[in-house]
C-alpha cells in the first residue's frame, strides 16, 4: 500500500510501480530507479504541489514544484511519455 504521506507532504495522487527512469550523479553513474511518482502537498503551500520521483522503497529521490495538481499531472506526461495512470489517495 502506498504512503499516505512522503517527505512530511500529503501524498494526493501517486502511480503503479512502473520503470519512469533513473536518477544519476553528476559524473554520470546510476543514483537510484525511479519507480512511483507521486504528486504531493505540503500543509502551508496553497496550491503548489510537488511531483516527486519515489524508489521502490518509498524514499524521495528527487522532486519538482509546480503551481498546481493539473500541472505536475501535464508535466509528468511530458516528461514520462504520456497517459499516466494516476491513482487517488483516499
């Protein structure tokens, strides 16, 4: 079951394991494998929320914010190739 919370922010919306990629040091050599995203809402941030890059243990690995949920969902189809299945935390 997916976390209710990543890094402290409320996860509202994350995927399915899947392969979205990896993320890599400087020099070029693999950090770790993204394998959830999740789009995140910290308490005192309004509207903005966080897509996150998640490993297979649940850790953020990396994170971008964005003004709204519609635009991490835009980008994260953008950068992730499209028609992303999204799932709703109750």
């Amino acid at each position: 079951m997916f976390p209710e919370f990543l890094d402290n922010a409320e996860v509202l919306y994350h995927t399915l394991i899947g392969d979205f990629g990896t993320i890599k040091y400087v020099a070029g050599d693999i950090f770790d494998d993204i394998k959830y995203l999740a789009i995140c809402k910290y308490a005192n941030d309004g509207n903005a929320c966080y897509l996150f890059q998640v490993n297979r243990h649940y850790e953020v690995i990396g994170d971008c914010l964005f003004d709204s949920v519609d635009d991490c969902m835009n980008a994260a189809n953008s950068t992730y190739g499209g028609n992303i299945l999204w799932i709703k935390t109750d």
